[in-house]
C-alpha cells in the first residue's frame, strides 16, 4: 500500500502572486485500538487480548506521567510532554502571581528512528480529485439524494467518499447541511450517523 495523496491551493492572504499548490494527505480512514491489538498479535506470541490490555494500560500510565509534568519516552514512536496556557494575557510580574495556568495540549517530536522508517513508504497520487472546488452545493445535493435512494443514512466518511473531499471539507459541508436543515444527526456527537431531515433527498 501507499501513502494517497493530491494537490490543495496554498492559502495566500494578500492575494498577490501566483497560486502555489501543497501536497496533502488524502485520508482513508482511521485504525483502531482492536484492529492494531489484532495486527499485533498476529507478529508475535501475544494474545490480541493481551495485546490492548497494554495498550490500554499504556494509555492510562501515558497520562499519569504527563501530569506529573514529565516527558515521556516511547522508543521508536517519539517524545510526549505537556504545553500549558493562561486565559489572559501576562505583561508583568504582578500578572504572574494571579495568572490561572491551565492544560493547552500535548506536545509530540517523533523519533528519527521512525523518520527513517517513513522515508521508505511509497507514495501514489490519487485516482480522483480531492478539492472542494469541483463539486457545488447543488452537486452534493445531488449525490445525497442518490445515496439515499438506496441508503437509509450516510457517515462522514461515507460522505467524504461520495463526494471526493478532504477530511476538513466534508466537516464544513455537513455543519452547513445541519444548519440548513437538511441532514441530522441520530447517533452521538462523537459518532454521528446522518438521515435526511423531512422533504430532504426523498424523504
């Protein structure tokens, strides 16, 4: 297999110039907790049960030593630490001393090691466009109302797939389907499966 990728517009605020383009990785989707357990376990002696079992462990000994306010190690993968933020803005000392300090992210430098690794992966240009800019709002109405004729619901990457778009345009355009209310969404938030709304797509 391959790293799939396309070329997007680089964003140019000022407007002036050429357009430049930037290769991006399309997305295919995501691996799993189980799916790595089962890889795992299939290259060497341990159990996939076994197998998340550590790397649900991990997870958890990963946050306790980061709140321990410690970089932490993983050979081969990278180096994780803890960045930190204040909800105003700091100008002096006096600041300093009232200032609230709070979580802001976690901090990741990859190791050489797996640098190196990557450097070996294959690349391979995708077969169809990934750009927002070749399908309209109404071409997606469209594909939906085909999707629906013979699909009860649609995920992201269902949609995402239906459509040809990057990861970050298929959000943006099904936020604007929800607002406008044609889609809605009848899972959780973390695991949204969309239905056509009433008097949408043939419904």
């Amino acid at each position: 297999m391959a790293i799939i990728y396309d070329f997007f517009e680089t964003p140019n605020p000022t407007g002036e110039g050429d357009k430049t383009y930037h290769p991006r990785v399309v997305s295919v989707g995501g691996v799993s907790t189980d799916e790595l357990a089962k890889e795992i376990q299939e290259a060497c002696t341990l159990t996939r049960a076994d197998v998340k079992a550590v790397l649900v462990s991990l997870a958890d000994k990963l946050a306790q030593h980061l709140s321990y306010g410690r970089k932490v190690h993983l050979e081969g993968i990278g180096y994780m630490g803890v960045s930190l933020q204040c909800s105003k803005k700091i100008c002096n000392k006096e600041d300093m001393k009232r200032a609230p300090v709070m979580f802001k992210n976690i901090t990741f430098r990859v190791d050489e090691e797996l640098k190196v690794k990557m450097r070996r992966a294959k690349m391979e240009r995708a077969s169809v466009g990934s750009h927002s800019a070749q399908i309209s709002e109404e071409g997606i109405d469209e594909k939906l109302a085909e999707h629906f004729a013979s699909n009860p619901v649609i995920t992201r990457i269902q949609f995402q797939n239906l459509c040809h778009l990057c990861t970050s345009t298929a959000y943006r355009h099904i936020r604007r389907l929800l607002e406008e209310g044609k889609l809605q969404n009848v899972s959780t938030p973390h695991n949204p499966i969309y239905m056509p709304c009433e008097g949408w797509y043939g419904k």
